[in-house]
C-alpha cells in the first residue's frame, strides 16, 4: 500500500477538462484585425506615404510634366507635418527621404539631359525652406508649452490660495459664533455682579470686566461681519434714502460731546441694504470721533456725483499721515496719533466700511492732510427712477410695503 501511494504522489497530475462552454472562452481575434487596430493610428501617414510614392513614379514616368507632382510632394509633406507634429528625429528623418527621392530623380534626369542643372538646385532650397519652418514651429510649440504650464502653476496658486482664504473665513465664521454664546454669558454675570455689589472696589472691577467683554463682543461681531462680507445672503437689497441715513446717524451719536454739523443732504435713493449700511456710517463716524476732542467739528453730508451717492463724514481732527493713506483700509491698522480712546476701536471699522461699499458695488476714499482732519466718502450707485420701478416690480415693493428700520450696529 505504502508503494502505491508513493507511485500516486510522483505521478503528474492529469489535466483538468474544460467543462465551460463555447461562450465561456474569448473569441480569437484575427491577426489582420490586430493588425489593422495597431495601424490605425498611423492611417494618416501611411496615406501620405502612398501619396508621395505615386507622386514619386509620376515624376519619374513623365519628366516634362515633375513639376507638378514634385510640388504636391513637399507642399502635401507641409500639411501632414501641420497635422500630425512628429518629433525632431522621424522629421529629420522623412526630410532626408523626400529630399534624397525628389532630388535623386531630378539629378538622373539632369544626367540624362532631361531636365536642367539649375532646376536641381530647387530641391536643397525647398528642404531648408521646411527645415526653417519645422525649427520656428517646434520653437513655437515650446514656447506655448511653457506657457500652459505657467497657466497651470498660476491656477494651482489660485486654487490653493481660494481654498486657504475660505478656510480662513470659515474659521473666522466659527470662532465668532463659538466665541459669542459664553462672552454673553460673561457679560450678563457681570451686569449682575455689578448690580448686586454693595463694596465700591467690587463695583468697579465689575464695570471693567463689563466693559472688557461688551468690547469683545463688538470685536467677535465685527470678525463675523467682515467674515460674511460677499456670500450670497450678506445683503438684503431695499430702496434706502440717503438723507434719512444720515439723519438718523446724528441722532444715535448727538450726545458725542462734538460740534455736530448737517452738510448737503441730497435727496438720493439707492438700491441696498440698510442696516448694512448704518454700520459702514456707524463706523466711519466712530472713527471721526476717535481722532477728534470735545468741541471739534464733525459734519455728516450726502451728495449726488455721476449718478452716485457720495456719503461723507468729515471732521477737524488730526487728520491721517501720509504714509498710512496707501493702507488705512487694512484689517487691525490703526492710524497714529488717537486723540480720543473713548470709542476704543479695533482696526477693523474701516475694513468694514470698504466691505459693505464694495458690497453694493461701490467704493471708499479718504481726503486728509496731517493735522488739518480728514474726509471719508462713501461712494454708492444711486438708483434711477426707472430702475426703482423694475426692482420694486422684482422684489415686491409697494405702496402698502412697510419701511425698514434699520437697527444699531452693535
């Protein structure tokens, strides 16, 4: 038994029958089939070689009559080259081929005394002319390669460059709202303590620490609202008059110790947003009241200059350097000196400014010399008459339509 096992194990093993059907097994695909797939490629320059050749024989049949074919030889080698683009080396390479042919047959014929010896010198100045023209082509083609992939790289840039600015607003966005739940908190067990305290020293720690977090409050509102600026729902869109923003605007900050004053208040409609734009001039009138002292003059004025709504605060401060015009409108810049710390800004007011203006389609300008106060215009695209019309058929203003309030930027 043992002797039978051991024949069994070294024996080879039989072939396992193919039990599947016909269909189970691919089809066997001819030779000339594959052969015809893996040329189809070149289809165009097999044709063109066949052209050639048969233009070849006709130069060589009929001598009176080569210079037709000779022409269709290198003129048809010119298109398929614009064509196909081959790389130097096979263009090297067919470019000697035509030219040795084409010249070949022609010098026979001049050694026959068919042709003339001057109409040999054709063929040399024909390839250089191609020669020339594969040469500036290929620089040609190099030269737009390079630029493609500067293209590239720029718009990989970009892309990157889009993709850190929006995870920079959106942690913006986070912070402000994480931030926003507990400093209220904070702030109403301040209010509280304050409230409450009946020692005078815990009293005033107490309006400290108020006043701290109502100033966080405004900075987290202020990273939220300049976070939010040029998304999709960042303005709702509604006829606002001017002249009632800047009315409003003397009332909310007449009790400011200043010398307020009312410029021109042109009657001027624009298409906006209201409570948008009472923060920009909330803003901007903060900044006035930042660089001026109790008594200095501090004059609100709107205007219509080609066809726009040029909204400007003016004081007589101490005005804006020189050198902090080109980059007053960055975030958390501060122009120097302050002569009031009492509205104890944050660098941010005028970034806000110029966000909403933009917003609107619109812009922001400054007109300061140092010591002699500053001009800061709000330029907005008032509305026409008939466009007033179009946007209240659009988004359903009326007669019987209820006037927005608009609220006090906090």
């Amino acid at each position: 038994m043992r002797t039978q096992d051991l024949v069994r194990r070294h024996q080879p093993l039989a072939p396992v029958p193919d039990v599947g059907g016909p269909r189970d097994r691919p089809a066997a695909v001819p030779w000339p089939r594959r052969g015809l797939r893996r040329l189809r490629p070149f289809a165009l320059d097999i044709a063109w070689a066949g052209f050639a050749g048969l233009n070849l024989a006709a130069m060589r049949l009929f001598p009176a009559w080569q210079t037709v074919p000779f022409l269709a030889i290198w003129v048809s080698l010119t298109v398929i080259y614009g064509f196909r683009l081959w790389r130097l080396q096979p263009t090297i390479l067919t470019l000697a081929a035509v030219t040795l042919a084409t010249g070949g047959i022609i010098g026979v014929q001049v050694i026959k005394g068919q042709q003339d010896a001057d109409y040999l010198a054709e063929v040399p100045l024909i390839a250089l002319m191609f020669l020339v023209m594969v040469l500036h082509g290929r620089r040609r083609l190099a030269a737009t390669q390079e630029r493609l992939t500067a293209m590239e790289q720029v718009q990989r840039v970009s892309q990157e460059n889009l993709r850190l600015l929006e995870q920079q607003r959106q942690f913006l966005v986070d912070a402000s709202h994480e931030l926003g739940t507990p400093i209220t908190v904070a702030l109403g067990h301040a209010e509280l303590i304050e409230q409450a305290a009946t020692d005078q020293d815990v009293a005033a720690d107490a309006r400290v620490v108020t006043g701290e977090l109502a100033r966080l409050r405004r900075l987290t509102n202020r990273l939220l609202l300049l976070a939010s600026a040029g998304t999709p729902g960042f303005l709702h869109v509604a006829p606002v008059a001017t002249d009632s923003l800047i009315l409003g605007a003397l009332e909310r900050w007449g009790h400011v110790p200043r010398h307020w004053r009312l410029g021109e208040a042109a009657e001027a409609t624009v298409p906006g947003d209201a409570d948008r734009l009472v923060v920009a001039l909330d803003a901007l009138l903060e900044n006035a009241v930042a660089h001026t002292e109790p008594g200095d003059r501090i004059e609100v004025s709107v205007r219509l200059e080609d066809k726009n709504a040029v909204i400007a605060v003016a004081d007589s401060g101490c005005g804006v350097p020189s050198a902090d015009l080109d980059h007053i409108f960055g975030r958390f810049t501060r122009a120097e000196p302050y002569r009031s710390r009492e509205a104890g800004g944050f660098g941010l007011g005028l970034p806000i400014v110029q966000a909403i203006a933009e917003a609107h389609h619109g812009s922001v300008r400054v007109h300061s010399t140092s010591g002699q106060g500053a001009t800061f215009e709000m330029v907005i695209p008032a509305a026409t008459e008939l466009a007033c019309r179009v946007r209240a058929r659009r988004w359903g203003w009326g007669r019987g339509a209820r006037s927005r309030t608009p609220a006090r930027a906090g």
